[in-house]
C-alpha cells in the first residue's frame, strides 16, 4: 500500500513537474513575444522620430539654402545698388559738368554773337563811312578835275558863278552830259547882266541850258526852272514874221527844243531855238 501511495506520489508529482516546466516553458514564450513587440514598437518609434528629424533637417537645409540665397541675392543686390549709385553719382556729376560747360559755351556763344553784331555794326558803319568816303573824294577829284579845267580853259567866275566856255562842239544832250561828268551844268541864265556878261565872252553860237525837250513850247531849264520861274528871257524878235522860239521844221522835221545864244546880236535878243542833234560850242556853269 505504501509503495502504490509513494509511485502514485512520484507520479503525481511527476505530472506536477512537467505541468510547471509546461507552465515556464509558456511563461517564457510571451516574454520573448512580448519583447519582440516592445522591440518593434520601439523600432518604429525610432523610424518615426529618424524620418520625422530628417524631414526637418531637410526642411532647415531648405530654409537655410533659401536664406542663403536671398542673403546672397539681397548682397548682389545691394552691391549691384551700390554700383549704380556710384555710376548714378558718376553720371550726374559728367552731367553737372557737361550742363556747365554748356552753359560756359552756350554764355560764350551769346558773348560771340554779340561781338559779331557790334563788329557787324562797325563794318556796316566803316562802310558807310568808306562809300561816304569814296564819296566825298569822288567829289573832291571832280572839283579838282573841274578847278584844273577852269585853270587850263577859259573858265572864268561871275557873281557867285564859275562858267567853262568849251572850245569843243557838241550836240545839245552830249554837251549837257560833259558838264555833268565835271560835276557842272549846263549854264541857266537868270538875270540881264549874266546874260551880258556871257554874251560877251562868246565867239560862236552856244548851247545854253534851256529846252522844251519835254513838252512842246513849255521851256524849262536844266535845273527846272521856267521862265516864269526867272522872270528872264531874251528871245530873238523879228520886225516881221514869227519870232523866236518858232519850232522851225524845215531843217529838222522833228522840230526844235535846244536854245542858243548867237553872239553877234543884241544881248537882249539873242535866244533861238533850234535842232538838238546840231553841234555847237557850251558853257558849263557851277554855283560857288
Ligand atoms: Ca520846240
Ligand atoms: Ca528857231
């Protein structure tokens, strides 16, 4: 009996043993299942906060990288400033130097166009001044012409007037445009006594001053005066018969408008009026 008790003993507590190493074994199987977990989660907790740091390490290196380049840009932004400030501060000191030299031409400018008018003036009066000149010395050789003629002829003076008797014949208009040239003109004749004075240094028939080359009958003298004009006239009068001026057209059909004086006759009644295209001695007469 004791033996059956001590093998049903050994038995059961045989059965016991592997009911505990059973127990252990299981016991043991969920701590290393357990741990597995643990490990994965912990794993994963790392590959999270692995991706989740490189993320932002990414995203600083991306921040950085854009800070840098706008630091890179604002400083070649800045110094591209800088550059074109300093060729802005160029540009406006050329442009101040250019406006003042500007300026000094644009005052030198007005200073030579000023100096242009006044030599222009000063030309313009110098060349009045010479042609007042020329003039004047063109006068004074025809007076020194004239004053040797009246030396060299048988020019002679009478009551403020000189008188050239030429020696040459001409026509009546050739006679008056010789007397021109001489600063002279024909004679006009205006009182008796010059009348007789001139009548008595003549030795030919002579061209005087006087015509009606204008209108027919209407005798005006060289300087325009008329008889009227005078108050004198010494016209030849005929007892019989038309007197002088008569027109006569029988030697020049066109007339006659040139008068002469003939010596020979009574001074008072020396005056005819003739063809101008005959040829006779003048006088030539100039105020003094
Ligand atoms: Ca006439
Ligand atoms: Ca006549």
């Amino acid at each position: 009996m004791d033996s059956v008790y001590e093998n049903s003993r050994i038995v059961l507590s045989t059965v016991a043993s592997n009911e505990n190493s059973r127990n252990e074994g299981n016991h043991s199987y969920e701590q290393e299942s357990e741990r597995e977990v643990n490990t994965a989660k912990w794993n994963k907790l790392l590959l999270t906060v692995f991706a989740v740091s490189l993320v932002f390490a990414l995203g600083g290196l991306c921040v950085v990288s854009i800070l840098y380049v706008r630091a890179l840009t604002q400083q070649s932004a800045q110094t591209n400033t800088k550059i074109m400030k300093r060729q802005l501060e160029e540009l406006t000191a050329n442009c101040s130097r250019v406006k003042d030299d500007l300026y000094i031409k644009d005052s030198m400018m007005k200073d030579l166009t000023a100096n242009y008018s006044r030599v222009k003036d000063d030309l313009h009066i110098k060349d009045s001044m010479v042609k007042e000149l020329t003039a004047n010395n063109s006068r004074i050789k025809e007076q020194q012409s004239f004053y040797k003629a009246f030396r060299a002829s048988n020019m002679t003076a009478f009551q403020g007037k000189l008188y050239f008797f030429s020696s040459d014949k001409l026509t009546w208009s050739s006679s008056r445009a010789f007397c021109v040239s001489r600063g002279t003109d024909l004679v006009t004749i205006t009182s008796r006594s010059e009348q007789a004075f001139l009548q008595s240094k003549m030795n030919e028939w002579t061209w005087i001053g006087l015509s009606d080359l204008e209108t027919e009958g209407r005798w005006v003298w060289v300087n325009n005066q008329t008889l009227n004009d005078t108050g004198v006239e010494f016209w030849y009068k005929r007892q019989s018969g038309k007197s002088e001026p008569d027109n006569w057209t029988k030697d020049d059909p066109s007339g006659e408008h040139c008068a002469i004086v003939k010596y020979a006759l009574n001074y008072l009644k020396s005056w005819f009026d003739v063809s101008c295209e005959h040829t006779y001695k003048f006088i030539c007469e100039k105020k003094i």
